[in-house]
C-alpha cells in the first residue's frame, strides 16, 4: 500500500503597502499577507461588496500586526479602498482605490 501526500500548499505572497502601488494578484487560493512600513504605521483596508470570502467588509493592521486575505480558488478581482495612517494617527493622502485579484499566472 503506498501513501500519497494529498496536501495542497498554498501560496502565499508578501505584500508591502504604500501608497503608489495599489494592484495585489496572488495566483487563485493564495493569500495576501499585507505589511506596512513604519512611515505609515497603520492601514484600513475597506473592500466594495461582495469582498474575499470569509473577510469582512473592513480590515484594520499596523506595522507589527500584519493581515492575512485568503482569496477564492477561482479567478476574482475585488476592488477596494485603503486608507494610511501615520503613528500619530493622522491620515495619509485619503481613501485611495486599489484592487486584490486572484489570477491564473499572477507573480
């Protein structure tokens, strides 16, 4: 009898935040790990609805607390908005649009 190991790994892709660079793609089933800087010490992720399943609509990390956004096995794009704060707790430049995808290829 042979044992086959069944476990799926998945992928999961490091983001660092900032606010030029707003377009996140992780190949389907893959998760989105969001970091920040300590230039922007803490972020609010805000997904249009229906956002990635299992997430609710509004997601909140820091510097030393990361977040993790597990996306669908299945090609999906879910537009949002982020906001970035500065340690001090002031706003950096507004609510600033972006888009987390799951695709097929995405590096």
């Amino acid at each position: 009898m042979s044992t086959h190991d069944t476990s799926v790994v998945t992928k999961t892709k490091r983001i660092h935040l900032h606010p030029r660079q707003l377009e996140f793609k992780v190949d389907p089933g893959g998760v989105l790990e969001f970091h920040t800087s300590e230039e922007f010490y803490y972020f609010e992720i805000e997904f249009d609805q229906p956002g990635p399943p299992g997430v609710g609509r509004t997601i909140k990390g820091t510097y030393d607390e990361p977040v993790e956004v597990r996306m669908p096995n299945e090609p999906r794009d879910f537009p949002g908005h982020i906001v970035f704060k500065k340690k001090d707790g002031t706003c950096e430049g507004g609510k600033m649009l972006f888009i987390a995808s799951s695709c097929v290829g995405c590096h």
